[in-house]
C-alpha cells in the first residue's frame, strides 16, 4: 500500500500527538489499519477523505472516545493508551468539537462555558465567567451569553461549543467535521473562528469536507481511504497535486459534484460506481 | 352520476351536509339520555346521602388539620424514599458490571409484581417479626415510607432508566471530553436532562402514590395519623351517610389536580432548555 506518512526520527512525547501504529476494528470491521502520524505543537492538520474512510475514528481515537484495537497515542508526554493515564486529566488539555455541537441544552451559554472550569479545574465561579466572557468575545457571541443553546442557529451553537473547549485552556484542539451539520450560509461564521485560532497559533487536528479551507488554512493534509493514511502533506501537494490515484479521483469528485451523469448511476447505486473508480485507479 | 365534483348520496345531501346532520343527532341522544337520568333520580335522596352540608361541616378542620396533612405526609416521604431508591436502581440498572444489572433488574421485576397492600403488609408486620428489636425511625412514618416507597421506587427506575437513555450520546461524549468523570458527567449533565424527560412520568407516580396513601391504616394508625381514606371511612361509619366520601373525593382533586397543572407549566419552562 503506497503511503508517505513522516518519518518517526523524533522519540514519541516530542510532539502534541503521535499516532503508532494504531488500528481500530468494531467486530470484525476493521476501520484503521496501522496508521503512525506525529503532529507537532502549533500544527494545524486537515484529515480528509470519503466517509468510512475511518478519518473520524481516528480523531476519537486521540482523545479515546474510542478505545483503540492495538497501537499507542501520545498527548504531549502522556500515553493515552497506557491502562494507568488518568484520562480526565489528560482530556482537560484537549478541545473536542463535535459536528452536532453537544451543547448542554438545559445550561445557559455562559453556564455551558463555566461549568467544566468550576467543577474540573476547579476554578473560582468569578474566574471561570471572566474566562468564559473572554472567549464568548473571541467567538463574537460575546451578546448572547443568557440564552439556552436552543435559542441560536447551528452556527452559533457551534461557535460557543469553540468557546467552550477554550475556556479550558487546551493545548490543542480536536474538531469532528464542525461545519457538516450547519446550513451552507453558516459555515463560514464558523470557520473563520477556526481560522483565528489558527493564527493564534493552536494546535488543531480537524476532520473536514471543506476543501478550501484546508487549502488556505492547514499546515498539512492528511487524505485517508480505507482505513489507511494514503496522502499526508502540505496542501498544496496532497489537495494541489495529489500523487495517489485515489486522492484524486476523491478531489475530482468533492470539487466536482456534478462529475456523476445520472446514467452513470447504477441500479445497485452510486457506491458501486464510485467503487468502479477506486478500482480503476488504486490497482 | 354525473361529474359534479360534489359527492351526493341518494338522501340528496353533500357530504359535508351528512357530516353537521350526523352530529347534531349524536347531541340529541346525548341530551335525552342526561335528562332520563336526571328525571329518573330522586335528587332530596341523593342530596341527603352524597350532600349534607351540616356532615360536611363536621369534618372541618381535621379534615385540613389532620387528614389532609397526613395523606401529604406519606406521599411526600413515600416519593423521597421512592424516587432515591428508583435513581440508585436505575443506576445499577445501566451498570456495567452484571450484578449490579441483575439485582436491580431482580428488584423491578418483584416489585412491580406485587401489590403495593401486600408490600406494606410484609414491611410493616414482616420486618420487625423478622428483626426482633428492629425499630423503624419515627415508627408508623418509616413503615409507610419504606412500605409505600419500596414499591414506588420500582416503577420510578424504569422511568429514570428510559429518561437518562433518552439523552443523546453526545452529551456523555462533550463532558468526558471536557475532563468531567464519569460520576461527574452523570450528576452534571446526564440527570438534570434526564428529568426533564421524566418529570411528567414521575408525577403520574407522585399522583398514584397520593392514591396509594389510602392504604396505610393498614399499618395500624392512631386517630390522628388518619390519612383522608380512614378519615373518611371513620365518619361514613359514624353519621351513617355518604358525604364524608364526597369530601375526601374533592379533597383528593384537590391535591392532583394541581400537580398535573405543575407539570405542565414545568414542562412550558423546560421547552426552551431542551
């Protein structure tokens, strides 16, 4: 299976995450297979690729929402995998965004914003809300800090679940495709968040369908297919100048919906013609 | 037929027609069946049996002072016992270590199955035959609470089961990812939710216990620990008259009628946290 993951020179607790080897199977459903990845401190990396491609197991694997099968994650000096790591601590230094937003619905947003800091790290209620109040202000919904979550559109939502993981201070962020569930008019609102904090220099691994947005934003791009780490690179290689097959017929048909014609389509169905287009090309 | 768009059946009326006719009829037969009924009724006898005002009036102010206070008593600490135990047993319901899953399940099964008369029997009687020298605290009180609750707790684990699984994964997910422990995560986000799901399911058991109270002379009560059902029955058997019934049937009302309309303006202030 060609690959060009980077090399592993350095020792393992030198990098914000490193992936070794890892593989996750549900029963005999095998979505990662031996997959390495190191991402250093300030890196912002984009995981692409078609959906089942495992892209992100491989996220909930880092902050082990999902346990992996074999293999040993890194955060900073910690092993995530070993038995012994106390995991809570581990995770306060990880933002996770999820692509449903996971707002407590019965908290006000400040009170969304407040209530790990008090009760997990244990800072004082004033403390926490200035805090919260900060980072409401650098999601821009510094104005709505009294509503429910029910009350804001899903762009909205998703700006303050942002805020949320960075009123605790994580050294580096997880995002789990955060604008696929907004209205296509919201997705931008969110993802110029995302692109502040990367100016300010986070460290942030996202799984994403937006092109574009990998293109001008990350450091480096990963495509996975299969369970496999196919590409991994700087944007303008593996979303510029896809070397693998399989990347670019995955670019042609994300930046070309229309690519299909619809006596294309099969009776089966259109997984089997892209199937047809993997085939074709991977082999 | 013709191809008017206007259905018309061989009577000549339209469809619509037919429908205003049919309803009208249904008024009248209702109508003509109240007034049979109230024709038919000796309305002095019936106010003289289920209406005396001066037998009504005796009742005042125990009825108030006493029974009603009672009836809320028992409920009210059969509820707290119930709804603790139902949470502990809801807990161990979604478990994952076996035996806590099998006691709890166990514990549903039995409880649900059997009478709540016969629950209160067994504690009541049962217990302290059992633990020579056992006392329960507060004596009649802790053997309601524990009789009554016992059985309610089954019914509110269910409950509290199904509501905390009504909460979507993803809550679960955002707060251990935000450091929370599991023990954390449950008493923080999971229950406060899920007992907005359950609020109204466990006001129907708040209300069924209220019922359940008329069965705690069982326990062998003094003339002032009367709930409203031995008081009632206490002055039926003394005035040879139904009234008393009437009385504790209002006074019943008048306990459920306001929790049902708790629950819905709990429910109308929820809406927007959900």
């Amino acid at each position: 299976m060609p690959t060009t993951q980077s090399a592993h020179a350095t020792s393992p607790g030198a990098h914000a995450i490193s992936i070794r080897n890892l593989s996750k199977a549900f029963g005999d459903h095998v979505v990662l297979r031996d997959i390495s990845i190191d991402i250093d401190p300030g890196q912002v990396v984009c995981v692409i690729g078609p959906s089942g491609s495992g892209k992100s197991t491989l996220l909930r694997c880092v902050n082990l929402l999902e346990t992996p099968t074999s293999g040993q994650i890194w955060v900073g000096a910690d092993e995530m995998t070993d038995p012994d790591v106390d995991i809570d601590k581990v995770r306060r230094r990880i933002g996770m965004v999820f692509q449903s937003f996971n707002l407590f619905p019965h908290l006000k947003v400040l009170d969304n914003l407040t209530i790990a800091q008090t009760k997990v790290l244990g800072r004082s209620k004033d403390e926490a809300v200035e805090v919260a109040r900060r980072n409401l202000g650098r999601v821009g919904m510094a104005d709505r800090e009294d509503a429910f979550p029910s009350q804001l559109s899903g762009g909205q939502q998703q700006r303050i679940a942002i805020a949320r993981s960075l009123s605790m201070d994580p050294e580096l962020m997880l995002f789990d495709e955060p604008t696929s569930a907004l209205d296509p008019e919201l997705v931008g609102e969110v993802l110029a968040v995302m692109k502040g904090l990367a100016g300010e220099g986070m460290t942030m691994m996202i799984v994403t369908h937006e092109m574009g947005f990998a293109r001008e934003v990350a450091d480096r791009v990963v495509f996975m297919d299969g369970g496999y780490v196919v590409e991994d690179g700087h944007p303008s290689e593996v979303i510029g100048n896809p070397k693998e097959q399989r990347t670019k017929s995955f670019l042609h048909r994300v930046l070309n919906p229309m690519v299909i014609e619809p006596e294309e389509i099969h009776p089966d169905g259109i997984h089997d013609h892209i199937a047809d287009i993997y085939d074709g090309g991977a082999r | 037929m013709t191809t008017t768009t206007v259905a018309r059946s061989s009577s000549g009326l339209t469809r619509r027609q037919r429908a205003r006719l049919n309803r009208w009829v249904q008024y009248a037969v209702g109508l003509l069946v109240i007034l049979f009924l109230a024709a038919k009724t000796d309305w002095a006898s019936m106010a003289d049996s289920f209406a005396r005002g001066d037998v009504a009036a005796s009742m005042f102010p125990r009825l108030l002072t006493e029974a009603l206070k009672n009836t809320l008593i028992y409920t009210g600490l059969a509820f707290v016992f119930g709804l603790g135990l139902g949470l502990l047993i809801a807990m161990m319901k979604l478990s994952s270590i076996g035996p806590y899953r099998w006691v709890a399940n166990g514990y549903v099964e039995l409880f649900r199955g059997l009478p709540a008369l016969v629950v209160l029997f067994m504690v009541a009687y049962g217990i302290p035959n059992a633990f020579p020298g056992f006392q329960f605290p507060g004596d009649i009180y802790g053997k309601v609470t524990v009789g009554l609750g016992l059985t309610a707790a089954a019914y509110m684990a269910e409950t509290i089961r199904a509501g905390i699984q009504a909460v979507p994964k993803g809550q679960w997910e955002a707060a251990r990812s935000l450091g929370m422990g599991p023990g954390r995560t449950m008493f923080s986000i999971i229950i406060p939710q899920a007992f907005r799901v359950v609020i109204p399911p466990l006001t129907n058991e708040l209300i069924l216990l209220v019922k359940d109270s008329s069965l705690v002379y069982v326990v062998g009560v003094s003339i002032a620990q009367y709930e409203l059902t031995k008081f009632g029955q206490s002055f039926l058997n003394s005035k040879a008259n139904a009234t008393p019934l009437i009385v504790v049937a209002l006074s019943y009302l008048a306990i459920t009628l306001p929790l049902s309309s708790l629950v819905r303006a709990l429910e109308k202030r929820f809406a927007k946290a959900r």
